[in-house]
C-alpha cells in the first residue's frame, strides 16, 4: 500500500471503530443501490414521457 493510500485511509477512517466503519460500509453500498433504483425509475419516466 503507497503512502498516500495510506493517509487517504488515515483521514477517512481514523476516527472510527471497527462498528462505525462497518456501518460507513452499509450505508455506502445502501446509497449506491437506491442511486441505480433513482436512475432506472428516471429513466423509464422518462420514457413514458417521451412518448406522449
């Protein structure tokens, strides 16, 4: 692992407990999940509008 990778883990994680990361992990792949669900929803929306 570079130093800089390092560091960057240093500065994102190093407050945390082991739980608080697991957590930031969740939440992490939660946000991502519903980002895709927003994207398929917006774009069948669209499609129905297009074709009005």
């Amino acid at each position: 692992m570079s130093e800089p990778a390092v560091y960057a883990w240093r500065k994102r994680f190093g407050g945390m407990d082991a739980n608080d990361t697991m957590r930031l992990k969740q939440l992490e792949a939660e946000n991502a999940r519903l980002k895709k669900l927003l994207a398929l929803f917006l774009r069948a929306f669209d499609d129905r509008w297009q074709l009005a």
